[in-house]
C-alpha cells in the first residue's frame, strides 16, 4: 500500500508541474489561477466520479492499480482531475458566438455526434475500443448542444464547421502534449490501466494520448464556457 500511495502522489506531482509549465507558457495570472482552485477541486469530483465509475468502470475503459473505492474517487477527483481541470481551465482555447453559423447545421452535426457515439456504446460488445469511442462522442457531442443551446457559442468542433479549426488545433495540441507527459509519469510510477486495445499497449498508448486527453480536456473546457466563459 506504501508503494501506491506514493505512486499516487508522484504522479499528482508531475502534474502539478505541468500545471506550473502551462501557466508560465500562457502567461496565466497567479491570482486567478488561485482563486479557480475552490471549484477546480469540486468539478475534479464531480467529473472524476463520472469519469471513474462511468467510462472507466462501467464502460471497462480503464481502472486502477488499486480497487476503485469512494474515498479513493474522491482524493483522485480532488488532486488529478481537480488539477487537470485547472490545467485546462488556461489553455487558450476560444469560444465563439454561433451567429454566424446555422443553427440548424450545427445541431445536426452535434447531434450525429451524440447517435454515433450511442451506436457504439450499445454494439461495443466486449470491444473496450468502441466503449471507448462511444463515450467520447456522447461526451464531446452533449457538451457542444448544451454549448449551443445554452450559451449560444461554438465550441472546438462546431467552429470547424465554420472552417475556423484554430480552437481545435490549440485544444488537441496541447491535449496531446499534456497527456504525453501524464502517460509518461504513470508509465514509470503506475496508477492507471487502459483497455482500449487489450493486448496492444502501442495502439493504446497512441489512442489516449492522440483522443483520449482530448476527449477529457474539451470536456472540461466546454464545462467551463457553460459556467460562464466568455465568447470572443
């Protein structure tokens, strides 16, 4: 038990370094990041209970190298997703209004997210890949309606339909880099375990790093214009 809690806390460390790294490359102000950090750490549960018991547990994406308790939920969703959620919070990705585009087009487009993702999900048998890529279609394409009907802005996929693809450039750049660093650190200090591709840890390793961190960072970006993030 020694040995996985200090995993545990290598691991948040590297990501605490990350977080610093970013910060400093997108020249983020302390004091805002600082007072981000009280709802950072609630949204990090809230997101990670869903997260862990949801895509990893029930749709059998990933698990842990310890048994997924709730009180480990929590102190996960707390400290890693709490501090990637944080990390994602400056990334300088932009959200725009949706004026500009028919409404109609985008709804379309974020609803056969939402179908897609659901087809996969109900046929994935025992292929975690599907799971997988059903998951984070439901997520992406739920969060981007709600982005649109709520706040009417246009989230990272809706503005590639406006051929405006900087957003989702930025976002999967730094995703990818991101998650080559969390992978990295948990490579060497092991706490998480992925089943994408049962067998193949290259094709898995590529699929999370390439989609996976995308999927969770536009998540929590989305969430994050939802709750009041502004257009530009």
């Amino acid at each position: 038990m020694y040995f996985l809690t200090t995993n545990f806390v290598v691991v948040i460390a590297v990501q605490l370094v990350t977080l610093v790294i970013v910060a400093f490359l997108t020249k983020a102000k302390a004091r805002t990041l600082l007072n981000r950090i009280p709802l950072a750490l609630l949204c990090g549960v809230i997101i990670g209970l869903f997260f862990d018991f949801l895509v990893g547990k029930s749709a059998a994406v990933f698990d842990y190298v310890v048994p997924l308790t709730l009180p480990f939920a929590i102190m996960n969703g707390l400290f890693s997703y709490g501090t990637a959620i944080l990390t994602a919070e400056i990334l300088p990705v932009k959200f725009i209004s949706n004026q500009s585009i028919q409404l109609r087009r985008l709804l379309l487009f974020v609803f056969g997210m939402l179908s897609l993702g659901i087809i996969c999900l109900t046929y994935r048998g025992h292929v975690a890949f599907l799971s997988a890529l059903g998951s984070g279609l439901v997520l992406m394409g739920l969060t981007e309606v709600l982005l649109v009907l709520w706040r009417r802005q246009t989230g990272p996929l809706g503005q590639c339909l406006m051929r405006h693809g900087n957003a989702f450039l930025s976002l999967w750049l730094w995703s990818v880099v991101i998650g080559t660093i969390y992978e990295s650190a948990n490579l060497v200090f092991h706490l998480w375990r992925w089943h994408i591709f049962p067998g193949n840890d290259t094709m898995t390793i590529f699929a999370v790093v390439t989609l996976g961190y995308f999927v969770l960072f536009h998540v929590i970006v989305t969430i994050s214009a939802l709750a009041g993030k502004p257009a530009t």
